[in-house]
C-alpha cells in the first residue's frame, strides 16, 4: 500500500502480484480476495480497465467461495445439531 500511496504503481504492483502468486500457491482464498480487491484499484487508477475488471471479477468470485464455505459450515453445524436432538428425542 505504501507504494501506492507514493504514487509508485509499478512498485505497488510488484509487490501485489507476488503476494498474489503467493496465497495462490498457499490457496488462501481469503487473501486472494483482498488482494485482487487491491489490485483492481491500482489497476483502475493506472488506466489498464482489462485489468481492473479481471481483478474486480476475481474479488467477486473469492467472496462468493468465501460465502458457499461459510454456508456450507453452517449448514453442517444445523445439519449435526438436528441429529443429536433427534437422538435425544429417540432415547426419551
């Protein structure tokens, strides 16, 4: 950020396209989110718009994945707890 803010976009995005490729290798959706919520700023204040949109499509798809597994985990926790209250039910 600090790049950026210096108006040192190329610096900025060095920095941000190796810590892109790092939580990619590592699968860290939720970094991936953000920086590609990052990049598209940078790439929109540059003027590259074919970047900006891959980076702002990114974001969008990382925070959708984010949503489906957070409800899916909680589907799991209503799905568990239905099963230990209907065989407490059953025992009753």
């Amino acid at each position: 950020m600090a790049y950026h803010g210096l108006g040192q976009e190329d610096q900025a995005l060095f920095y941000v396209d190796s810590a892109f490729r790092m939580s990619q290798n590592l699968g860290h959706v939720d970094l991936i989110r953000d920086i590609a919520s990052y990049a598209y700023l940078i790439y929109k204040e540059t003027g590259d718009f074919k970047q900006s949109l891959k980076m702002h499509e990114l974001k969008v798809q990382m925070t959708d994945s984010l949503t489906d597994k957070k409800l899916q985990e909680d589907l799991a926790k209503q799905e568990a707890r239905f099963q230990f209250e209907k065989a407490q039910l059953i025992k009753e």
